[in-house]
C-alpha cells in the first residue's frame, strides 16, 4: 500500500512540472491499455488530479478521467496536431509549414472554403495552378479550422 502511494505522490510530482514545459508544441500522452491514446497541449495547462482510483485531467473547462488502472503509460512528447500528408477521394492535402496548406489532385472548377470550428467563413486567398491549390494561414490566429473543397471533401487542419 506505501508503494502505491509512493508511486502516486511521484507521479503526481511530475505532472506538477507542466508549467515549466508549456509549450504550443509539447503534449501530455496518456496511453490506455487498450491501445488508446488522449493528447493534452502542455500550452492549455492542464490540471491533474488523483482521487479514488482515478486521475483527472482538466483543460480550459474540460474535464477527463481516467481509471488509474486502465492507464498502461504516460509521457510527455510532440504535439501531433501538425499535418503531414493526408489523401482523400484523389486529393492530398500536405503542410509546407504553419503558414501554408498545400492541396493536391483539386479540378481547376474546385471552390476551396476554409471555416473555423464555429462556422464562421475565413477570408482566404488560395492560389491555383493546374491541380494544386495553396492556401495562406499567416493571417489566421492559432486553432482548428476546417477546409471545405468543394463538396467533395473536407480537411480538419491545426495551426500552432
């Protein structure tokens, strides 16, 4: 029984330094023994609690909980909200950097729309050539937004 508390009290220890990692570009992983994995941005803060079996994680409102003994690991790594490549119905969507989405496999007839998580239609110029697209970000605070093109396909992209 001391070594669970023990164990607990140290790994209650190291949750305690996320501020000193905070970083748009640091996470939080907490892995389930089902393979499962939940990602916190050290940069929302989150706050870890432990109290009946169960570790708590709140961020900006939101709260998770998970059953210690369903937990298999945590650690601390990269964010993985950055896109890589994605491909969809023969599009391709692609990240130059956080300021440039680039779009492959688009008709020359494709309406390319970006909207954020609220439905508000985002003022972007995307310029096109042939069968790629590229859409400027620069100009958009860090969040989620959603890429429409067309009524073909729509992209959930990450701007850090």
């Amino acid at each position: 029984m001391k070594k669970k508390k023990l164990g607990m009290l140290l790994l209650f220890l190291q949750f305690s330094v996320l501020n000193l990692w905070a970083t748009s570009e640091k996470a939080l992983i907490v892995e389930l023994q089902n393979g499962s994995k939940t990602e916190f941005l050290l940069s929302g803060k989150p706050e870890l609690t432990f109290a009946n079996r169960v570790l708590q994680i709140a961020v900006k409102g939101s709260i998770s909980s998970f059953e210690i003994g369903n937990v298999k690991q945590f650690y601390f790594d990269d964010a993985s909200t950055g896109i890589e490549s994605i491909a969809s119905n023969g599009l391709r969507i692609v990240s130059k950097d956080d300021n440039l989405i680039i779009i492959e496999g688009i008709d020359g007839d494709d309406k390319i729309s970006l909207y954020s998580l609220n439905g508000e239609m985002m003022s972007i110029q995307p310029e096109i050539s042939g069968n790629r697209a590229e859409v400027p970000l620069v100009s958009l605070p860090q969040g989620i937004y959603l890429i429409k093109i067309s009524n073909k396909q729509t992209f959930k992209i990450y701007r850090k």
